[in-house]
C-alpha cells in the first residue's frame, strides 16, 4: 500500500469511528455484529478501502451495504466518446419527456424528442440507449432550459 493510500485508509477508520452511528453500535456492542452481517468482517482494520468508503457512506444513509463493496467513482474520468449514457442519466431523460419503455426494454423516442435531438445533436436517434454519455449530457442540459426547469440568468453591468 503507498503512503498515499495508507493516510487515505486511516482518515476513513478515524471518521468511520467518530461516527454518531459507530459510537452508538459500540455503546450496545453490536458493532462487530454489524460489521459481520454486512462486510462479513469482524473489524474495520479488515476492511479495504473501497468497504471503507461504501461502509461511510451506508453510515451517511447514501448507499447500501456492498461485500467487497467497489464503491461509485466519484471523480470525474475521460469520457471517450463511446461510452454509454448511464442508468440515471438514462431515468433522468424518460422522466423529463415522460417516456415509457416497451416490452423489449428500449425506449423509442417521441417525435418532439426527436426533433429536438436533431436540433441539439445533429442527428435522429431511434431509441434513448443508443445515445453517448457526452451526447446524454447536451442533451439533458438543452432539456433542461427548453422544457423551462431552467432559465438563463442575466448578466449584471
């Protein structure tokens, strides 16, 4: 393990310690219990990163309990331009233009959609999944102010 990695570790074990939820399982000695049930390890010390990071996490109330855990990224990584759009970005889409999925699980655009994906992208996709996470993005934001749920602001001076 590098330095790097090995302060990132103890940083996780301090804040997953100092926890109102940690102290409260310590109180009524269930802690270890807890860690067994769900990371199936007695300690933390056992744990890796990634557990610690999903076990702060499930602590916080924003994730559930993953064995071997492989936490979300958080950073931002290079989008290649071939990469899917997401899952939520995906919900997000059907949610703003309230689609429906057909039986085979592909979500056919409308044409209103369609020819705002012309008007953004410069091209008419058949299906929402066929779309790349770089063109999800334009075309959420170009959603998001053409639906009205976001306005331009103004500038000053």
């Amino acid at each position: 393990m590098t330095p790097k990695q090995e302060f990132l570790r103890r940083g996780l074990l301090a804040k997953i310690h100092m926890h109102p939820f940690c102290q409260e399982r310590k109180e009524l000695e269930v802690w270890g219990d807890y860690l067994f049930n769900s990371y199936c390890v007695r300690s933390c010390a056992e744990m890796s990163i990634d557990e610690l990071h999903n076990l702060l996490d499930v602590m916080n109330g924003k994730a559930e309990a993953r064995v071997s855990g492989i936490r979300p990224r958080t950073k931002k990584k290079k989008i290649t331009g071939t990469e899917r759009l997401t899952e939520k970005q995906e919900a997000y889409l059907k949610k703003l233009w309230s689609l429906e999925a057909d039986s085979r699980g592909l979500t056919v655009m409308t044409r209103e959609l369609s020819d705002f994906c012309n008007r953004t992208l410069d091209f008419r996709p058949i299906y929402i999944n066929g779309l790349t996470l770089e063109q999800a993005n334009k075309l959420i934001t170009g959603s998001e102010y053409f639906l009205g749920f976001k306005t331009h602001r103004k500038k000053e001076g």
